[in-house]
C-alpha cells in the first residue's frame, strides 16, 4: 500500500507542477483506474482505453493537456494495476 500511495502522490506532484501556474488551475483533470490481470493486460489496456475516449466524446472535450499512466504495484512490486490521468480544458 505505501507503493501505492507513494506512485500516486508522484504523479499528483508532477501534474500540479505542470498545471498550476500563479496559483491558478488551468485545466480540469479526470482520473481513470484499471485492475490489471495476469494474461488480460492487452484487453484491459483496451477497455481503458475505450473508456476515456467515451468520457472525451461525452463531454465534448476539444483539448487535452496531457494523459499520464501510473503501475500501482502490489506487496511483491508486481504491477497489479494503471492509473490514467487525463487533464483537459
């Protein structure tokens, strides 16, 4: 768990290094999860994938910022799942 935790505050720390300028937002963010099983990945990635391109479509989101991928890992250090961070205006 503390894996975990220490992947996502790094990739919070990255985006609101990138996106915060003057104290001020400038995008909106969504965060997409995924549980990765052993021999399902490429189906899984896909399923992802198709899931925030809906979100995009629904929300008619013309411009994105920037996707970002994080592994969570579990106890052993294997990749047990994917974050996706999607920030959009």
């Amino acid at each position: 768990m503390e894996s975990h935790n220490r992947d996502i505050n790094i990739l919070l720390f990255a985006f609101f290094s990138h996106f915060i300028y003057g104290g001020i937002i400038m995008g909106k963010v969504k965060t997409f999860s995924s549980q990765l099983k052993i021999f399902h990945v490429h189906e899984e990635l896909e399923i992802l994938d198709k899931t925030v391109n809906d979100y995009i479509e629904q929300n008619n989101i013309e411009k994105i910022i920037s996707v970002s991928d994080s592994a969570t890992v579990n106890a052993d250090g294997g990749t047990m799942g994917l974050i996706r961070v999607v920030a959009y205006e």
